[in-house]
C-alpha cells in the first residue's frame, strides 16, 4: 500500500463501499433509501425532520420566521400542494432523480445505486457514533453509477477515490487533503504544469448575500444557479437569479465577486473580518509550508455541483483545458447533523478514474504494466500432466507463481506462451529426468539451461 | 499481490468488474441488458437466436425435429402465446427476476445488478474474440447482489472471487482451478479438516437420463429440480421429477445414483466407457499429484444451481456442516457459444468473502490487522502549524507514512492518539528547536528521545 494511503486509517468495509446511495447531485434526497436495511428508519426519520429541503436549510440553521396566519391555510393533513415555485423545485428535483440509477426494490423501497461516496460515508459515521476517536482520516476506492450523457472521460459508472477527514473544523484539514491529492500527483508524474487547483469557498457567495441582505434560505437556490454559469447564457442566468429573489444590484454585485481570481481583491471588496477571507488567507498560507503554492490559485467561480459544502470548495483542472475536472472537494460541516448525527465538521474530496486515465494517456505518462509470472510449467508427455502438477505445487508452496500448460502442446507453443506471459524461467518434465526426480529448467532471458532435483528448485 | 493470484493474468479492466448482468441464477435471461450499451446488440440478438431457452437448450445442440403442421399455427408475428407449459415457465422465470435487483433504465432497458460474475466474464471473452490467446487464465474480485432473505453468511450483496480458465477441454483445468482454492486456504490457515470439496459431474446425471431414454432437453428441468432436493421433501421432488417426465423407475434410479459417494460404486453402475467417470477418474488422480487427495471427495448429489455447467461441478464446505457452501464451481462448456460467441471450452469458480469470514472467525483464524503508521506529526504551537506540515511533506517526500495533528491539542491527547493509531513515532515540532532547524523524535516503543534536523530525518 503506497505511503499516502497507509498514512490515513483504511477500514476494509464491504458495508462502506457497497451500498447504494441515496442522494442525487445537488440536492439531499428525502425519501429515497438504502439497501441495508438497518439504515432505513433512521435515515428515513432524519429527512423527515428535515422536511427534505435539508440541502436549503443547513445553511440557515436558525428558524426562520414563517408567516404563519390565524387560518389554517395547511393542505389536509398527510398531503401536500405544490405551488408554482414548488412545482418547478419537483421538477427539477425529479429531473436530477432520473439522472440516477433508481429502483423499487421487493419492498417497495426506493433504491438509487450511489453517484457519489460522501452520504455514504457520512452514513457510516453517524452509525459508528461515539465508538469512533476524532478526527477520522479515512479513504475509499469505491464503484459510483450516473445516468449521464457519454462524453469524454464520462461514462455511466467509474471508480472513485475518495478521502474525507471529520472533526476537524480548521482549514488545516483542506490543506492536507489538497497535499495528498498533490502527493499522488507527484508520484504519477503529474507535475503543477500539467493541472491545477481552483480554490473558494462557498462563504464568499454567502457574505455577498449577506451584504444585500437576501435570507439565507436562498443560498442553496442560487448555489445552484451559480452551478451553471458556465453551461448556460448568462442572460438565462440573471433571469434565473431574479426570480429567485435577487435585486439587479445584488446580481451585478454577485456575478462581479465570481469574477475576481485574486485574494487581495476579494479581501478589498469583502473587508479582512469575514470567514471567507481568512479561511482562503490561511489555507493559502498553509499551502505554502506543504510546499505547493505552484499548483494552486484562488478563483472565485468555483462553487461546486454538490448541495453539502459549507466552505472551502475545490477543484483540479488540466492546464491545457481540454478535460473535464480531474477531481473536486470541499468542506460539508453541516451534512452529518442533516442526516440526524451530531454536528461534526468534515471536508473531503472525490478523484475519479476516468478523466486521470485520459490526461496520463494524453502526457504519455501511463506506466509499462506488463505481465509477469515467474514460471512456466509444462509436461513432455501426456503422462506427466500429473508429474507436472506437483512441480507447480512444489513452486507453489514455496511462493513462486505458475503457470501451468494444462494439455499436451507442442514445445514451440510452450515457447510463445511464455514469451507472451513474460515467463522468467520454463520448466520441463520429461520422462528421463522425472525417473532420476529431476526437471529442465531454462532461463528465457539468457537461455541458459540446467537439469536440477525438484526439491532443489528454488 | 499473493503468488496464487500474479501466476494468474490479472487485468485491472473497469469494465471486466463493473456491469450489472443479465443473467438470473438457475436461467439464462433472454431479454435483460447490459449498462454498456455497445453490448447490447450483440446479446439481444444472440438470445432471440436461442430463444430464451438456451439454458436447457445448451445440452441438446442436435435439432429437435418439430411436428410442423402445413396449416400456420403460430399466434401473429410478433406476439407470443403462453400455453400452460410456457406459463409455468414465465411463472418460475419471472419469479427468480425478482430474486434480482432488476430495474428499467431511462432507455426502457431492463437492466439487473449482477447476480455472479461468470456471465461477464463470458461477454468480455466474446468481445475479445480472436484478439486473445488462449487458454486465458483470469481472476477476478466484483461485487454481486442478489435480493434474498439474509441468512447466517447470505447478505444481499458480496464480494466474490472469481477464477476462470478459458480454452482448455480436459479436466486439468478443473484440479488446477480446485488446486488454486487450496493454495488459498493453506496461506491463511484452513486445513482439510475444516473444509472439504464435493465433487460430481452434471455427465452423471446426463448418462441416467439417457439410459433411460429420457430426451436431453430435459436435462435442464431436471437440474433444477435436483438442486432443491436438500429444500423440498422427497415426495415434491419426485413429483416435480414425474411431471417432467421421468417414470417411476427412471426417478428411483436417479435417486439412487444421486446418493452414490464412490467413485467406484458410481463406475459399477454407468459403466467405465462414459465420459462422467472417466473425467472424475482423471481429476482424482489429478488431484493426488497436486497433493489434495485428502481434500476432496465424490459425491453424485452435487449439481450446483447454475443452469451453464455442463461437466465437472463442485463445492467446498466445511466438515462442521454449520455454514452454507464456501465456494462452488465447475465446467460451462456452452456458455459462451449460447451468447453468440465461439464454441469454446470454460470452467471457473465463485468464492463469496462472507462465508469464509464466518468460518475463519470460527476457527479463530482472523489474523490480527491492526492499523499502522509511521509518523505523527505534531506542532508544539498553533504558529508552528506550518511548519509541521514542512515535517509532514518532507516524511511523506521520502515514503514515509504520516498522521499530521491538524489541531492545536494538549499533548496528553497526541500520546493518546499516537497509541491508537499504532504510530512507531512521534515527532514533535516547537519552537526552540524549529528555530535551530530540528524537530523532536519520540521513538514510541521505547520512550527513546532525541532531536534531530529536519533533513537529516529518514
């Protein structure tokens, strides 16, 4: 296990990895479910505390006063209305669903195979409870499905490598999590010339509301207005963030912010006593003492696609800006509480294997991982197909790997398949030698070749 | 990677592991798909080319000559009748989709999460066609999911090993797959008095049929009615077996063979002249050069429960009789050509990781696996945070494992961290000593201290 890895608690848990998920991008999913059973009630019970619009209100912890009327306006009991503004939430909503792999299940149970890591994991940790010590640093390497268009390094499901710290609520968390990221590159052969790190944190976006006053409730709203900027016209955008509530000043002011790709001038526009800025000063600081300020830079744009971060968001990019982003994480201080747990800071970050793969290829960077078995056994004689079974027990049971040639074959196929397979050395058991308890052995690369005792082989 | 595995091919393919299967236990499902899309031609195709009965299919390639009338009693094109017969059938076929996670994609595929791996790896092998010598000796570890009732080592999904030889007819593959296993449970400790393997061939239940004149197309029925016999009373078994067909003498007869635990006594009754026990003859004394005689034993009961095995079969338990099989496998001849692929020669086993937990827990052969980590990196002063993730960097630029304390904590809490997280040192970054360039190292098994410069700490 590389040094990255073994540094950081790897819990082998197929209950971990295996199960399906139940949250879309961009929105924490009420009623959807587990496949572990165990995991229903308390889930299910903890989205409804949060009447499923948990991803909206983490933000806004304290209540907001509703304009509750003397009249009961409430639907009967049990059902619901849904309001324009309501209705095109579901539809969006229900829009993301399908963007999943979901099913009933046998008993009617709402099953998505998971499109990310992260719920899970947070599932895992409110589970565990107190028996676990803060922080955890743990990593996963697990299987995660989307119904997406194919498009290149995009497929429909992919490897995820994730790694998350909880209880750690000081930025010194991103900075390490950004610095084994930045390890793993190095090791590869990705140097700062080839990708990048785009910096914010999702409390920028939420001073400038702050600023124009606008509820905090219509965070997540604009969080994931924001998330399209770069797909949709810009017009469409502004239109979108002025339905959501926003006067033109505060869009103007808000579009202005997303704009800035320096530090200073965030700091100028936001004043130097708010979160955001000394948590980018600090991160940046840091990285400097990890020894990678060259692969960093701060960029206001970014926000992230995933309704959960609460702070620092970041994402890796190829310089050459032909690939999708390599890998994203972030701060989510407020998901394990949303899912019913106690209030635990944790950030974390997912690297899939599919847009790394295209950049090594495209750098010429994929390694030489050919096959090599250190032996090739085989029998002269139809007979010996036993004899040569116990020669490949006997190299077996001192560590060495085998192949064995299971049927009579003639030798210049032997010779083509260890060539084919890398084989260091190929044995032979022939009727002369086996009488006196002795193989051919020959060296491929050399060609060097000796008789020896079986049990002298090595 | 153990030698058993690397003298194995082993290809890393995303895709090799990663699709959902089409295929239910005990049948092979003419109209599932698969989540990749390119292969869902190929496989649609093949399966209306055997109309979705090429399980049972599989063992009677010789047409069937049809009673044909000149009058066209086919319902209209396209559209299918059930009589009773067909009904039962969908009944049954339908019944065992539901033991699946089956689901409809947004493309209106059905798609089901893969119950085992060896339907993959058969599509991989078709899609490789010629590309590919062989034999192919590959392994695989995937995870596989099946909606059951979750019972002592049966959970609704797991993870499998999977080991299959492509390419080679004898049975030498069959000892080499079955010598495999046992390498496996030698490193960790499983000896042949915990476990044993049965071992049949699915020929045996061939050549009773056809002594008795019972037509080869019912073979498949037939299976599948045996594979219950140790779930259903004998009575509803013999019954089943009666409405398949057989008569009264042709089921006692099977019966009786069925319970046969010689090899020897089986020889009496079949003759020496078929091929069942002459490939059980040859894999037992396979299996004394191998040198696991005392592992394995003949009994005729084993049929297995997968509808594709058209030879040897076989399953490990253990001599305790307290778990379910721990691993089982055997010969599939015709599957990949009932796919539409070339007629070539399979065999290949599954092994679950749940069952063999339970028995090594038993056996109290759980290794211990404690977590492990080379350094804890620790600032003496929250301004020192820096500089301990410089000592962070520096450790992990040379190989080293590192755990950085990412928080200003009292000592007392390091030490009790470093305990936990099994650290073999500890060092200490403070002021005094940062200024001189040097780090303080804590050697944790010994209490041995000393300081040191930063560069010179391997």
């Amino acid at each position: 296990m590389p040094a990255i890895h073994s540094s950081l608690s790897f819990y082998m848990k197929p209950l971990f990895l295996s199960n399906s998920s139940l949250f879309p991008r961009k929105f924490t999913v009420p009623k959807e479910y587990l496949l572990n059973p165990r995991s229903l009630c308390a889930l299910s019970s903890a989205s409804n505390q949060n009447g499923g619009r948990s991803g909206a209100r983490s933000l806004s912890p304290s209540p907001v006063s509703d304009d509750l009327q003397k009249i009961d306006v409430n639907p009967p009991k049990g059902t619901r209305d849904f309001p324009p503004e309501d209705m095109r939430l579901r539809n969006w909503l229900f829009h993301n669903f399908q963007e999943l792999y979901c099913f009933e299940d046998r008993g009617n149970r709402r099953v998505a195979l998971r499109p990310e890591l992260t719920p899970s994991l947070a599932r895992l940790v409110i589970q565990k409870g107190k028996s676990v010590s803060l922080p955890l640093k743990w990593f996963a390497v697990g299987q995660c499905w989307r119904y997406e268009r194919m498009t290149r390094g995009r497929r429909r499901e992919h490897y995820q490598w994730n790694m998350d710290i909880i209880g750690v609520p000081a930025v010194t968390a991103e900075a390490e999590l950004i610095s084994s990221i930045i390890t793993f590159f190095k090791r590869i052969g990705i140097t700062a010339s080839d990708v990048g790190f785009r910096i914010s944190s999702r409390k920028v976006l939420q001073e400038v509301l702050r600023c124009h006053s606008i509820p905090e409730h219509l965070f997540g709203k604009v969080c994931v207005i924001i998330d399209k900027i770069e797909k949709l016209p810009l017009d469409v955008i502004k239109n979108d963030l002025k339905s959501a509530g926003m006067s033109e000043a505060a869009i103007e002011e808000l579009l202005r912010v997303l704009s800035i790709k320096s530090l200073t001038e965030l700091e100028e526009i936001l004043g130097g006593a708010g979160e955001a800025v000394a948590d980018l000063k600090l991160l940046f600081s840091l990285a400097e003492k990890f020894g990678y300020s060259d692969w960093i830079q701060f960029d206001a744009s970014v926000v992230r696609g995933l309704a959960y971060y609460t702070g620092i968001v970041f994402e890796c990019f190829d310089r050459d800006g032909k690939l999708r982003a390599i890998c994203g994480g972030g701060r989510y201080d407020q998901l394990l509480s949303t899912f019913g747990g106690d209030d635990i800071p944790a950030c974390g970050f997912g690297f899939g294997d599919a847009v790394i793969l295209e950049l090594l290829k495209e750098k010429g960077l994929l390694p030489p991982l050919n096959h090599q078995v250190e032996n090739i056994v085989c029998a002269l004689d139809h007979n010996l197909q036993g004899a040569a079974s116990m020669v490949a027990t006997t190299l077996r049971g001192k560590g060495q790997s085998v192949d064995l040639v299971l049927e009579s074959k003639p030798l210049k196929w032997v010779f083509k398949r260890a060539a084919r397979i890398n084989a260091q050395r190929l044995i032979l058991v022939g009727t002369t030698e086996w009488q006196k308890g002795m193989v051919g052995v020959k060296i491929l690369s050399s060609g060097e070749q000796y008789e020896i005792k079986l049990d002298k082989l090595e």
